[in-house]
C-alpha cells in the first residue's frame, strides 16, 4: 500500500512555529544570561513569521488535511492569528517583570511558544483525538509556567493544584471522548455528526459521554462549578504567568468549545444547550458575587474571568450563528482587557514588590494620570459602559439570546452585571479618590508602556467603531 504524502499547506502555521521552537531552544543554549534579550528577540521573530503565515492560512475557504483530522477555514485563521499576537503581547509585557525577579530565562519563551502550539492544534482540530494532543501540549506547557519561579513556595503549591485537578478534567474528557467513540465509531468531528444524526438526540450512552466532555471544557474556560483552580492559579502564579493564563488559552478554549459542540456533537444540541445555561448562570451568579469580598487584585480578576466566561457561554447556547459571532467577538474583547488589566499589574510592580492587593491602587492617579486613565478605560469596559468595546460585547451577546426567546436568561445576565460593577467601581474609588500609600515612580520599558497605551486605546477605539471587528467575526461563520 503506497504511503500517500499529506497536504502540509494547511498546518503551515504549526509547522513555522514548531520549527521557531526549535530555533529558540537551540540558540538559548549558547546565550548567556547577560544576553538574554537574543532569546526574547529571536522568540518574537517566531511570532511574527508564524502570525504571517497564519493569517494567510484558510483565506479562501476550508482545507482539511491528515486524513480528516486537521482543519484550516477562516475560524482557524482569525484565532490563530489573535492568538499569535496576544503571546507577543504576553512576552513583551513580562520581559521587565522577569528581570526584576531574576527569572529572566529563555525557558519562559520556549513554554509559552509550546502553549501557543498546543492552542494552533485545538483551533485547528477535526478530530478529538487531535483536539486532545492539542488541549494536553497547552496544559502541560501551563503546569510547568505556573511553577516557574522555583523559588516560591505559592507558585509551586498553585502548580501542584492546577496539575491534580487539570488532570481529573482530563480525564474527564478523553473518557467522554471514548464513550462517543465507541457510539459512532469515528473520532472524526462530521462523521460523530453524522452518526449523531442517524441515531438521534436520545441516545443514552451519547448523553453520558457528552456530559463528560462538557466537564472538560467547563474546567478549560474556568466555569463554575469547575472553577476552583482558577483564583489560586491566578493568585499563585507569577503575574507574568497569570497574564498568560488569562489571555491567550481562551481563545484555544473557544475553538475547543465551538468545534466539538458545533461541528461535532450539534445533533444533540438541545442537552448540550441545557448544560451549558447551567453553567452559564451559575458563572455569572458566583463569578460577580464572589469577587466582591476580594481584597487581592489578581483573585478578583480571576472571578470576574469566572463572570465574563458565563456571557461567552450564553451566546454558544443560543445555539445560532449571531450566537457565535457574539461569543467570538466578546471573547476577542475579553481577552485585551485582560491582557490591558495584567499589564497594569505588572507595571505597578518592581523589584522585591508585587501589585495585587487593592490597595495597591490607591492614588495611582497622582503618581500615573496616563496608567490610571488605561486602568480606568479597562474597568469600565469590563462593566459594559459604552462608549467602549466591552459594551458591544455584552449587547451583541444579550440580542443573541433574546432572539432566541431567552429573555430570563438576559434579565439574570445583566442583573449580574450590574452587581458586577461594584468591584469594578471600587478599583476606581481607590484610584482617584483615595491618598497613595507611596510615591515611587512606575517604571518601565517604552516598549511596553506604548503597547499597554495602544491595548487601553483599543478598547476605546473597538468601543467607536465596532464594524470591522464584528465583520471579520460575521466573515468567520459564512
């Protein structure tokens, strides 16, 4: 039987980027410490190929490739494209705080960029097993960063947590993925559909197997009431790491949720669509409450993400395509303000000093009016105020939804928002209205204070004019 070579074109990104690690690794072999920069260099050079060669991937129309496992369309363009992007972001944002804590090391980098590999593969998965290869080459890469300061016992500790439980949902999963392989005998995302068709949207062993699944995914967006690693990861983890967590994973976990719910088990929507409005609810109750009593900045981002993955739960379940539309944008949206939150997390910080008590943000205004005006731009975009793109998102998100007839579902989403803007007022209060407890200098690169201006002034600029970004998400789902 002749070996028949498989069209690589459509996994050009992976390939580019899998090849860049490689560089990476070889060359911060012989890169001393003093020259540490080459590597953080070279690391972003590999972003910006692989971001070229991925927005170029999926432009006109669907590839599929390896069989049937591996998928190229304009979803896997857009993401893999952001994806790229917000590690750069990532990566120039940590450089400094890295510094400071002595832990600048080019295995940062060389982590990060085999997480990003692992996110290309789910956005790009077609089959479950490949969307596992890829959710576990992401997860391990996160274990690892978590724990990456060696030299503190709460970033080993967070570790540890997030690895056990990361684990269990794991397994979740793959025994999830097991069970509707052993229903429709094919791992292959249409010919699941497909054999889901046939056998209808009552299939007990189905129903069991989905319910699996949807244990892992809950577990991948932080979802209550899988949500428990979530505020001591973020509390735990380096802020660099937790700027990492927070961002780029979520759009992997987008694609994860979109191709196996949609385009794999969209047969038995209606119980997957009952699931997820639990999920959904809960999030948005727990999420928004809980972060109220917070004093650490990095716990209450960490709920208020708990919040926030509740509003992109509510647009998959109305099960349409304005419903996906509305999660992507809203995801896109959540991850720069939370990539703008962090950075400001970080620029607080300095040598032998962390920023994430409350506190810490008292009179920020008298010591940056620029940084505290950013901080000020994220808030209330989180809140859903318009003129700024966290409106949009959550507006486009609710429409969805009352299209579909759910009007109790948009009355709960917005009565928690509304609870949610306590703590995120509070940041506000403490910013303009309350004396700083020192005076020192924010300090840090230009680089990365003119990036974190342009991530705040985006959300500004989304906020005023939102059609180009909801036309390339309406452009994602034809």
């Amino acid at each position: 039987m002749a070996f028949l070579t498989p069209d690589l074109n459509p996994a050009l990104a992976e390939i580019v980027l899998g090849s860049g690690i490689c560089v990476v690794l070889l060359a911060d072999l012989f890169i001393s410490d003093r020259w540490r920069d080459l590597t953080f260099a070279i690391a972003m050079a590999v972003l910006v190929a692989t971001a070229w060669v991925a927005g170029g991937i999926g432009l006109n129309g669907v590839e599929i490739t390896f069989d049937g496992s591996f998928i190229a369309d304009p979803l896997a363009r857009v993401l893999k494209l952001l994806s790229a992007l917000v590690v750069a972001v990532v990566f120039l944002y940590s450089r400094a705080y890295l510094k400071d804590r002595d832990i600048y090391k080019g295995e940062y980098y060389l982590l990060g960029l085999f997480a990003l590999l692992g996110i290309f593969v789910m956005i790009s998965a077609y089959s479950m097993l490949t969307m596992y290869l890829g959710l576990e080459m992401l997860s391990l890469s996160l274990y690892a960063l978590v724990a990456f300061d060696r030299e503190s016992p709460v970033a080993a500790e967070a570790a540890i947590k997030y690895f056990v439980l990361g684990a269990i949902a794991s397994g979740c999963l793959l025994y999830g993925m097991s069970i509707i392989y052993g229903v429709t005998g094919s791992l292959l995302l249409p010919e699941i559909n497909a054999a889901l068709l046939q056998s209808g949207p009552n299939d007990i062993v189905a129903l069991v197997g989905l319910a699996f699944i949807m244990v892992g995914i809950a577990f991948k967006f932080g979802a209550v009431p899988f949500h428990m690693w979530l505020p001591d990861v973020y509390q735990g983890a380096p802020t660099c790491v937790t700027l990492f967590i927070g961002t780029a994973p979520k759009l992997g976990a987008l694609a994860l949720a979109i191709r196996v719910l949609f385009e794999g088990l969209g047969p038995i929507a209606t119980s997957w669509e009952a699931m997820l409005t639990v999920l959904a609810v809960l999030s948005l109750g727990i999420g928004n409450v809980v972060a109220i009593v917070q004093t650490s900045m990095k716990r209450m981002l960490a709920y208020s993400t708990i919040g926030h993955v509740g509003f992109i739960f509510l647009g998959l379940l109305a099960g349409t395509e304005a419903g996906l539309e509305a999660s992507l944008f809203y995801t896109i949206v959540y991850v720069m303000m939370a990539a703008a939150a962090f950075g400001v997390l970080i620029l607080m910080s300095r040598r032998g000093f962390d920023a994430d008590a409350l506190d810490d943000f008292k009179g920020l205004n008298e010591r940056s009016p620029w940084f505290a005006a950013i901080m000020m731009l994220v808030m209330i975009s989180m809140i859903g105020v318009p003129p700024l793109a966290g409106f949009y998102a959550k507006w486009w998100v609710l429409a969805a939804i009352l299209d579909q007839g759910h009007l109790w579902l948009a009355v709960t989403a917005v009565m928690f928002s509304v609870i949610g803007a306590f703590y995120y007022l509070r940041i506000l209060k403490l910013m303009y209205f309350d004396e700083p407890e020192n005076v020192i200098e924010l300090d840090a690169p230009f680089d990365m204070r003119l990036v974190l201006s342009i991530n705040g002034a985006l959300l500004l600029a989304i906020g005023l004019f939102p059609d180009r970004l909801i036309a390339i998400c309406a452009g994602v789902f034809p």
